[in-house]
C-alpha cells in the first residue's frame, strides 16, 4: 500500500536514440521544445553543474528555470532535481523535485518516458493554509483515493 | 513541468499531504476514515491494529497536513476525514502530467521535424 506521488508519462518518438539523446541534453536543443532560453554557462547537462535560464513560454516569459543533473547515462537516462519556487506571498521554501527521462530503443522509434518524484519531500518551512471546504460524498471521496493509491 | 504560479501553489499545498502519506498506518487510517465516515481514536485502534498512543501520534499529523478533522465527543475524540485535501493533492498531479505530455509533443516534433 502506498500514495501515489509521482507523475510518470511517455511518448514513442520516431527517431533514433541518439537523436532523442542529444535533444534532451544538449541545452540549446532542451530549451527549444521545453521552452527556456539558457543563460549559456554550460552548453549540456552534467552531473553535479547547475544550469539556470528563463522560461519563453507564452504567458510565464521570464521566469527562472534551474535545474541540477543527478543522473547522465549515455543515450539512456537523464535524471535532474528543480525547484518548484513558492509564490512570493508564500511563507516556503521550493520544493524540490527529481525528474528522469528514460530512453529505450524500439526497432527505428525511441520510448520515451518522463517520471517526476518527490512531491513529499518538504520544503524548509511549511505554509499552513486556513482555506477549508466542505466536503463531497464519501463515496466518491473512496473512488479518489483508490485511483490515488497503489498496491 | 514547469509550474505556472497557480500549479506551483497547488503542488506547495500538496507536500504535506504527501508527507504525511507516505506511511502505511497513516494510509490505512485514511482509507478506514474514507469507508467508514468516521471514527473514535479506539475504533481506528482496533482497525489498524497498533497501540492507541501510535494511532494519536498518527492522527495528530494527519491533522497537520490537514487530512483529518477531530472533535471531542465525552471522554472520546472522533474523527473525520477531509478530503477536499486529497482532490487538491491529485490535481497538483493532474496538472504536473499534463504539462508534461506537453513537453514530450514539443520534443516529439522537435526530434521528428
């Protein structure tokens, strides 16, 4: 029994390995599909160096993308910790968070496959909200929870 | 992905939970207050079959994270669960996954263009 606390998605690319490898970690090429224009201090991901850009995506231009590589496996698995910065009416810390992308070689195409963990790890302090709602149907609150938990 | 300031404040007031999830009595405590509507600090003794003075340590951090509600009824405390928290934690998860899928259309086109 346990909660589920990740988020795990993929896709199959149809490109070779290689190709899909060099597009998650060379920066210039990360940043064009995960929009975020690097400050150009490291040119690909490499365990222990911190990258820093800005987000370009249309409405959140601007805001500061970092991110830590804690995993590079050739051609196979990437994985780096980002924080999740609070608001700034927020009493918190970030929130710090593990992304890996796995890559697995399917005749010509590439599996690609993102998990994001660490949702339970807190932040150096907590914000406490006062904000509470009335409550649903037990019955529906009992589907919520079983889609929530594993095992 | 990449949260926008309403997802970031959605997955920052998810963390406790999470945290407080991440333990298997405490997850049965929630399950059993899910099933049942509710219970006595002794009724959810006797479900998960540990002392009462764990079960009230359990509880009080449920409570914490805001996953349970208490009140005192005589000599016996009665709880409840709140479950607007655990739709609050899934949608923080909803959002994270969607934007991802996202992310990997972006790369998927980027990589096949």
């Amino acid at each position: 029994l346990q909660i589920m606390n990740h988020v795990e998605r993929d896709i199959v690319v149809h490109a070779p390995r290689s190709k899909v490898w060099r597009a998650i970690t060379t920066l210039s090429s990360f940043g064009s599909w995960f929009e975020v224009a690097f400050d150009g201090a490291e040119e690909t991901f490499r365990v222990g160096a911190t990258v820093r850009g800005a987000i370009t995506s249309q409405g959140h231009e601007g805001l500061p993308f970092e991110a830590v590589a804690t995993v590079v496996e050739p051609e196979h698995t990437l994985a780096f910790r980002w924080p999740h910065l609070p608001q700034p009416d927020e009493d918190a810390g970030p929130v710090w968070t593990t992304v890996t992308f796995t890559l697995t070689e399917r005749g010509a195409t590439t599996h690609v496959a993102v998990r994001e963990e660490g949702f339970d790890a807190l932040p150096a302090s907590r914000r406490r909200t006062d904000a509470e709602r009335n409550g649903e149907g037990w019955g529906i609150q009992v589907e919520r929870i079983k889609r929530f938990v594993e095992g | 992905m990449r949260p926008t300031p309403e997802h970031a404040r959605a997955l920052r007031a998810a963390v406790p939970l999470f945290s407080a999830l991440g333990d298997e009595t405490r997850l049965r405590l929630v399950l059993r207050l899910a099933k049942d509507g509710g219970g006595s600090t002794a009724d959810l003794c006797a479900a998960v079959e540990v002392t009462r003075q764990a079960v009230s340590k359990h509880l009080e951090i449920l409570e914490d994270a805001k996953l349970v509600r208490s009140r005192r009824q005589g000599r016996e405390r009665q709880w409840e669960l709140a479950p607007e928290r655990l739709q609050d934690a899934h949608d923080a998860l909803d959002a994270i996954g969607a934007r991802w899928d996202a992310a990997l259309r972006r790369l998927q086109h980027f990589v096949e263009r």
